[in-house]
C-alpha cells in the first residue's frame, strides 16, 4: 500500500538517493534544473510516496515559475519512483495527490518537460507550451502543460521563469585572523 505525505525535512538524503538512481547525475544538466537551481519547492507541494514500512518509494516537487512576465505557474518534477515499485501505480498515485493539492490551494496551472505518453493520462497537453519558451534546450513534444483553472492558459506565452523563494545559503564564515607562528 502507498501513502502520500509532506516531506520533511530528513527526507533530503532518501530523496536526493532516489533522484540518483531514477535519473542519474545527468538530471542537473537538464533545462528544468535551471529553474529550480537555488530554490525551494513551492510551499506544501514537496511530497513523497512510502511503503508500509515507511521507506521512501517516490518523490514529486512542484515549483514557482512565471509564465511569461507575470501569469503564474507551477513546474513539475521530478516524479521518481524506485525501480522496484514501479509496476504498483506509485507515480499515478504521487501525480493524483500532487495535481489535487495544487488545486486545492488555489494554483491554476502546471508546466512540465516528460514522457507525453504517460503525463497525457492526467491531462497534459503540448499545445498550451507551443508560444512558451524554456531557460534551454527542451523537446516541444515533451514540454506539456495542464490547466486546473479553465483558461488559466489562455494565451500563454513568453519565457518561463523561476520564481519561487530562494533557498537561503549559510552564513560565509567569519575570517580568521592571521597570527604569526611561534618558532
């Protein structure tokens, strides 16, 4: 049985494990990266999938990106899912939860870059992505998009941006004093 919950915040090691293994060290050169780079996920829309065990078997992210100058939209990804939960409707089950709580709190659009064959059974189309145009390179035909608003992409076009709050970085540390040594 498959649970959907909110990470936390001790999920960053699981997680970050199951993205190497979904995606490989290939996924930081992907054009989605660039927008999520330095960000966080947008508020309440960071998950994770767990077996009866409570080991981690999936994780989905939505982000803030705009549309254009100004409409505002969530990006999608990554969904991964371990290999050997694959066959168990993990993803479908991380896509459902993700989709209606993006609604519930009152987003009224999704942009993603994937697989059309499986993200068209949840309702994303290539056609709303057609005047919008990514921070890289991305295959048109994977670069869907889904309203959850009637006409919350009505035309859409433009660049798409992050967005979102930016990940705060450590503090540097404080210089050290340069004192001669003792001989």
């Amino acid at each position: 049985m498959t649970i959907v919950l909110d990470e936390a915040a001790g999920d960053a090691a699981a997680r970050e494990n199951l993205l190497d293994r979904a995606f490989g060290s290939a996924r930081f050169t992907k054009t989605c990266e660039r927008l999520r780079e330095g960000r966080l996920p947008a508020r309440g829309l960071a998950l994770k999938a767990v077996d009866e065990t409570g080991r981690m078997i999936g994780t989905l992210r939505f982000w803030h990106v705009s549309i254009g100058s100004t409409r505002p939209a969530l990006m999608l990804g990554p969904l991964a899912v371990e290999s050997d939960a694959r066959e168990g409707g993990v993803g479908s089950t991380l896509m459902r939860a993700g989709l209606a709580r993006a609604a519930e709190l009152g987003h009224e659009a999704v942009i993603l870059v994937g697989d059309a064959a499986y993200y068209e059974r949840f309702g994303f189309r290539p056609e709303a992505t057609e005047e919008l145009a990514m921070p890289g390179p991305v295959e048109r035909e994977r670069f869907l998009a889904l309203e959850l608003a009637e006409g919350a992409l009505d035309g859409a076009k433009g660049d798409v941006r992050a967005t979102g709050a930016i990940r705060f970085a450590p503090k540097p540390a404080a210089p050290v004093e340069a004192r001669p040594i003792a001989a």
